[in-house]
C-alpha cells in the first residue's frame, strides 16, 4: 500500500468540501479528498436549489447570515452564470394572512438594502388580477410582492468545484470510502478504501477536513474514535416534481398556516418543482426517502395557492435529503439555525481537525474562505483569498451573456437543435465545444441514449466529471431522468457497465 503525503486531507465530497478543496488547492496547499459516493450525491443535491438570502431567516433574527447569503448572490452568479441564473419570485398576499404586510415590507426593505444588489432587480408590488403571475393562483390572490433570488444546478455546482480543485493539482478520490483517520507523530495518517476495486491507499496529512455533512458524527466515531456528540441536528427536507403548473420563468413563494414555507419554481422547462419540508430525522442519511405525509403535505400546501390543485398522481419525481444542521436548541425543525459552525480540534503537538457543521448552498464560498483562515492560523497560512473573482469551468462568459453563448455554440456547430444548444449551455457552459469536439453532424455525437442525450455527452461525463453509473449521469450531471424511458435507462446502463474500458478509445 502505497503512502501520499499532502498538506489537507478532506472527507466529503458535497458543496462544502469540494468548495474548502477547490480554495485550499487555488491557494498553494497540498489537497486530496475522499468521497465515498458520487460527488453532491448527499444532501448538496437535495435542496431546493436556490442562491438565495433566505427570506424567512430574517424571522429568526439570522441578520448575519442572510447579509452574507445577500452579498453571495451577484459573487455567485459571476463565477458560474451557466447553472446560475437569476430569478424572479412572487409571494401572494391575502389580508388576514400569515404574515402582516408590514412585516413582509419590511423583510423585503432589508433584502434590497442588507446586501449590496447591484445587477438584481428590486422588490415590487403587483396587481395579480392584472399581471399574468395571477393566473394560475386562485382569485382570492390579488396582490402579491415580487423579488428577486437565484437558481443553481446544485449537483452540477458541487462537481464543477471538484473539477476546477482536480485542475489546480487537487487529488480528488470519489467513491473511495476513509475506513480511518489517527494521529501520528504530528500528522494524520489516513487510510482510504477504493469502493469499486477495493483497492487501500494510505496517506499523510498536516491537517483533516471533516465535511461529511450528515455523516460527520459518524466520521468522528468510526474513523477518528471520537464518541462524544457533536452538536449536529439532522432534518429532512423532500421534494416533488410534477408536470409544469404555470407558464413563464417565475417561482412562487408560498406560506403556510403552520407558518412553514414551500416553493414552486420552474423546473427543466416541462416540469414545477414543489418543496420543501422540514423535519426531524433520526435514520441512516442513506435511507431518507419521502414520505406519504410529505408528499401529502406538499400538495396540499401548493393547492391551498393554484387553481388547479395537485395530485400526488401528478408527481413525476421525488427527492428527499438530510441537511446537517448546527443543533442549537431550537425546538421545530425549521427554527434550526441553517448557519455554519467551524470547530477546530487539536493543535500544537496534536494533528488538527477541522469539523464543519451546517452550512448552505448559498453560502459555501464563504464557509471555505473562512475554513481557510482557520487552515492558515493552524499550520502556516498560503496565498491570498482569490475566489470571488474566479470562475468556475465553463463560467467564463458575462453574467448576461448566457444567450450570446448559446446563439455561438449554434453558431459553431450548425447541426444542433435551439433546445438542445440551449442545454448543452447551462450544463456545461464555454465548455460545451469540449464535449462537442470535431463533430459536423449530430451523427457525429453516437448513439442517441433518449431525448437529446448522447454518446459524446456521456463520455464526456466519464472521462471528465468522474460519472460511473447511469444514475449519476441521469440526475446528477443532466436530470435526464426526468426524461427517458425505462427501456432508455436500462440500454444507458448497459452501456456504463462497459464504457470505462473503451473511453481511452
């Protein structure tokens, strides 16, 4: 068994250690990271998919924390605008409702003013008998206010920071499970386990990062021996996917009479994603699914709002996940702080251990910046703080020029559809031409897999974003799920089962 050394070693490859990965290496550091599945295949996948301030947290007097998701918003969207985009959602207004109108001022009063909006535009007010945003909600909606937030491709935002680390000199290790983790004259020796080949490895670190969102206590009791709590809260949050049930591009903002909060946003262009829940949750991270009560939830939650009422006949798709939330006493689930915790074990003549608690989509650039100061008064600061101007792979075009990329990919390879162009664009960016390569045809791109996925697509995502399954291609890298059949599925895995032997092909 063969021994590395490196500077950090990280466990966990969702948002937060891909994102403390990707920093660390841009800084000069000696990186690996382990992953014991598929990169966001945990809790960074199941979220509602928003770069947002978090709206409802100014409730729970989190000024801190939605200041900062605030600012993140515009830093975010420059680094990455192909799976980054802007997005307009209407909260309806019914008088006698929730929340007073006065409130509902004053928290978008803060949104506009807390967190330096330069590109986004600002709140407003509207008539919903008269703005088409009305049409689909019952008529006792009339008046509605109007903000603005993000969407991101969760899944795609976590890989795309574990690429751009593996560019920089990272050593990223997915499916490769840390079977343990001791101190050691100084240092930390790591011993890793390749899930596929069952190979081990072994390496030596200065420092260890634990990320491993809902597994971090279980990192902590089975690999470094620690047995005492750790202040972690899991709750469950879940989501359905149902046919589109509203035309245009903005989401809806929807409160409930036990003061919770659902979404309903555009999703994939066909589709509406509806969620989310908040929940204790006591089982394995691996195991959540949703549940009827959920689902039943959730549906009538959003059929409190539209005309049409959803029917749990009407899902398409469901996803639930655990979020690793600080437990800081709260007694509902959705009161639970969704702030990051950093706790720094160790030091001087005892290996340091860096355990990262909670923490947010929106967030995670700055939950690296400051693990890095951490990192950097633990054992010899490198480099200077350089992500809020960097992109990510494929990012590298204006904020508002997402069409101009679209039209010269189209431009470049004639052959392809509008649609088609439009979502090689979001998924991949200036990177698309990557995947394209020297095709002059769409003949040229294999064998079609179903809708417009194809060969050189998912060749691409082996050969370069670590995709093995076609479960990692069909929801993490493209949500083509949504789209091929069960045929299609079963043909796009028979294919995987064989592809890594013939990429280099």
């Amino acid at each position: 068994m063969g021994q590395t050394y490196h500077d950090l070693f990280v466990i966990g490859g969702g948002i937060n250690g891909c994102g403390i990965c990707r920093d660390a290496v841009g800084r000069g550091y000696s990186v690996a990271l382990a992953e014991m599945g598929d990169f966001a295949s945990g809790t960074s996948s199941g979220a509602t998919k928003l770069i947002h301030g978090g709206l409802r947290y100014l409730e729970h007097y989190e000024f801190r924390l939605v200041r900062e998701s605030l600012m993140e918003r515009e830093i975010l969207w420059a680094m990455a605008p192909h799976i980054i985009w802007p997005l307009r959602f209407v909260l309806p207004y019914q008088k006698g409702g929730i929340r007073p109108a006065w409130l509902i001022r004053l928290g978008l009063f803060f949104y506009d003013h807390l967190g330096g909006r330069k590109l986004l535009p600002p709140t407003a007010v509207l008539n919903l008998r008269r703005d088409p945003a009305g049409r689909p909600l019952k008529p006792v909606f009339a008046k509605a206010f109007e903000y603005s937030d993000g969407w991101v491709d969760d899944a795609r935002l976590v890989v795309l920071n574990a690429r751009d680390a593996a560019d920089r000199g990272a050593l990223i290790l997915p499916r490769t499970k840390v079977e343990a983790a001791r101190r050691k004259n100084g240092l930390w020796e790591i011993d890793a386990c390749d899930m596929r080949t069952g190979e081990t490895s072994r390496h030596q670190a200065r420092m260890l990062v634990n990320a491993a969102g809902p597994w971090v206590d279980q990192v902590l009791r089975a690999a470094v021996g620690e047995t005492e709590a750790r202040h972690v809260r899991l709750v469950q949050g879940s989501h359905i996917v149902v046919r589109k049930k509203f035309e245009g591009p903005r989401a809806y903002f929807f409160q409930n009479p036990d003061n919770r909060i659902i979404f309903a946003i555009p999703y994939e262009d066909d589709f509406t994603l509806i969620g989310t829940t908040d929940r204790d949750y006591t089982g394995d991270p691996q195991d959540v699914r949703i549940s009827d009560e959920e689902t039943g939830y959730l549906c009538a939650a959003a059929s409190e709002y539209f005309q049409a009422p959803v029917h749990p006949e009407d899902i398409v798709w469901s996803y639930s996940a655990v979020r690793p939330l600080y437990d800081d006493g709260a007694s509902k689930a959705q009161e639970a702080t969704r702030d990051y915790v950093l706790k720094l074990e160790g030091g001087a003549d005892e290996a340091p251990l860096l355990n990262v608690f909670g923490g947010k989509l929106t967030t995670y650039r700055r939950l690296s910046e400051h693990a890095l100061e951490k990192i950097g008064e633990t054992i010899g600061a490198k480099g200077r703080p350089w992500t809020a101007k960097s992109h990510l792979p494929g990012g590298d075009f204006p904020v508002e020029g997402y069409a101009v990329e679209v039209n010269r990919l189209r431009a470049n390879y004639p052959f392809l559809a509008e649609a088609h162009a439009r979502r090689l664009t979001r998924r991949y960016g200036t990177r698309a031409t990557e995947l394209l390569g020297q095709a002059k045809s769409i003949a040229d791109l294999g064998r079609c897999f179903g809708s417009d996925l194809y060969e050189a697509e998912v060749r691409y995502l082996v050969r370069t974003e670590w995709a093995v399954t076609a479960q990692d291609i069909l929801w993490r890298r493209t949500k083509k799920g949504l789209y091929l059949s069960a045929d299609e599925v079963q043909k796009l895995e028979e294919y995987m089962a064989v592809i890594p032997a013939n990429l280099a092909g």
